[in-house]
C-alpha cells in the first residue's frame, strides 16, 4: 500500500501476556511524545500484540494479569480486566480498545466484554465503542486520516452502541447484537467515516455466545441501519494542538462531530480548526469532567473571540454558538482552555452545523 512519509510502529514479536503494562506505564514519558510526534508529521501507526493493545484509546493493559475469553465473558468485571486510558489519542480513533491474537486463542469473547465494559463504565463518548481485534502475525496501520490498513491474515470490528442487558461483577455478561466487521489482508477500515453496514451480528447471553464469533453472513442494505449513536464523526485531539497555527485540522470531518481532549496542565489550550458557510449556525457544546474547569471560545480566522462560554466550577459544562453572516465559507477556530486544574480525565465537545 502506499505508505505515508513516515511510520512508528510498535514492536511486533510475539509479546509476553503482560508486555503491554510495561508498555502502558510509558504513559506521560518523553517516549509517547516522540511517537505522538510521528503522527504530527503525518506519519501513522501500527503494532503487533502487545504493541497493537497500547494504540487504542482504551488500552486493555493485563497489569492484573491476561484474561481469556471464558473469564472474561464470565464475569467482566474479573480482576484481570483492566484499562488504562488518557495514553495516545491518535485523530479518527475514539473510542476503540484493541486486542490481539484474537482467533489463534480466540480471544473474540473477551475483546466483546472490553467493549461491553467501556460502554456499560462510560469510558467512550455517545455510548458506544469499538473493540478493534487483530489476528497473530498481523498488523493493523492506522493512517492520520483515519484509514486502518491491514497487513496480515484477519482482523475484526466489534461495535457495541447500545447499553449491556447484563454487565456486573460475579455474573456472566449478556449483551445482545455486537456488530462485527471481519477485516482480511489489504483490506480497509475508514476510523474517520464507521461503516453503518457490511457487519454480522453476534450476541452474548449469560456468558455464552450465539454462533461462530468469527464468521457470519454480513447485512449489506445500509439504508435501513442507521449510523451508530450521535451519527456524524469523532475526532480525538492531537498534541501538540496550542495555538491556532498548531490546530488540529477538522475540516474534513462529518457533522455532528465529536471531539474529545483533556487538559493535560493547568494552561493548556486545545484548538481545533473548523469551517462555517455563509448562513450557517455553529454550535458547540462540551462536557467537562469534575476534575477541571474549562472555557470555551469560537474565534474567528484572525483568531479574534467572536463567542465564548465561562461558567465557573470545575465540571461546569460549556456551549456556544455563532452564525456566520459573510458571504462564502470561513475559518474558525474552537478553543477549549483550562482555567483551574488539569488532568486525564475527557472533555467531550459535540460541534452541529445547521
């Protein structure tokens, strides 16, 4: 495939059950900032086992050791299950949590209670997440437009986009219809646009699965599958992203768009660079977790503040919104600014365009 100008990829031996801890505790180091680089020159990323696990953005870690698919399915909140989160946020890909040598130790069982827990814990926006699993010897490349391309035998998306019927400590899991998209050698995944068809559907009731789990007949008729919750596109935010020269691009992307960040120091700015046609109504509205308080700005090309939203306390909520009255299309800028703490923890914006 053609391939970008450069790559980073993440070690692809055969990883021991817990390499991807070891790989996880780089969290904040001088390490993730050199590949997070990569992809800010407009490089991709990819990764066999343990290197694929730390490229999504809930990373199942195994710190508590490697669950199979019958632990996990069995009780999905077992102390094996464990996640960091808040490591990379590579552009196009919210909301995934990968997995690996998925059909050589059929871990399908497991990689669908990663996705039940992310869902059922809230650890994704617009209540549904995408469980990314890949086969041993294969690799998925994750360009910076969204496009995973796979090298190898198979992979597989498993989508929930819809709350566990089932999901608590010390009782099986039940989970009706994942949708599963199988992935084969040079084929394609758009992260930046999800399919809402081309799936097999699978379900999980009280621990035990319907069917074979890697194989179906897939739906084709995309008219009558809506798009996943919320619709549109999701971008996660790129650092670094401080000024308006630095912004992450978002253009390009579907409306209702959903972009997620944090506030990594008590002055950090996040922008984002967007477009509104003549008579068009951007409004944006973000969710700020209790560990911080931001503000929200929408600024105009010149960087000038057209609107912006203020409110006081850490967790406050923010929205606003602008018409652009000129004629043609223009730049605009969302700026999301801590004003007192910082963290890990998401801040969600959903931008409409009407």
């Amino acid at each position: 495939m053609p391939a970008p100008s450069t790559w980073w990829c993440w070690p692809a031996r055969t990883a021991a059950p817990r390499d991807q801890c070891r790989y996880a505790a780089w969290k904040g180091t001088a390490l993730e900032a050199s590949v997070e680089s990569v992809v800010a020159k407009g490089g991709g990323v990819g990764g066999g086992s343990a290197g694929h696990h730390v490229n999504s953005d809930i990373v199942y870690d195994a710190c508590g050791g490697s669950a199979t698919s019958s632990i996990a399915l069995n009780n999905p909140y077992d102390r094996s299950l464990t996640f960091t989160t808040g490591m990379f946020r590579w552009p196009h890909y919210a909301n995934t949590i990968n997995d690996s040598h998925v059909a050589e130790r059929d871990r399908m069982g497991r990689t669908m209670a990663f996705v039940a827990r992310a869902v059922k814990d809230g650890r994704t926006s617009g209540g549904a997440a995408w469980g990314v699993g890949v086969n041993e010897g294969a690799s998925l490349f994750v360009d910076r437009n969204g496009l995973a391309t796979l090298s190898g035998s198979s992979a597989y998306v498993v989508l929930g986009d819809h709350q566990p019927e089932v999901a608590v400590s010390g009782q099986p899991l039940t989970y009706a219809n994942f949708k599963i998209w199988r992935v084969t050698n040079g084929q394609t995944y758009n992260f930046a646009n999800r399919p809402t068809c081309g799936y097999y559907l699978r379900s999980v009731t009280n621990g035990v699965p319907s069917g074979n789990l890697y194989t179906g007949t897939p739906v084709t008729d995309c008219s009558t599958n809506p798009p996943p919750p919320g619709g549109g596109s999701s971008y996660t935010e790129v650092e670094p992203n401080d000024s308006r020269s630095a912004a992450n691009d978002v253009t390009a992307n579907s409306y209702p768009l959903t972009v997620t960040g944090d506030m990594k120091s008590g002055n950090d700015r996040d922008y984002f660079k967007l477009s509104v046609a003549s008579g068009q109504t951007l409004g944006v509205s973000c969710a700020i977790p209790s560990a911080y308080d931001a503000d929200l700005y929408l600024l105009d090309a010149n960087g000038t503040t057209v609107t912006r939203s203020v409110n006081d306390g850490a967790g406050a909520d923010e929205s606003a919104s602008l018409t652009r009255t000129a004629s043609g299309t223009g730049t605009y800028y969302v700026e999301v600014e801590a004003y007192s703490g910082s963290g890990a923890a998401d801040y969600t914006c959903t931008a409409s365009r009407s």
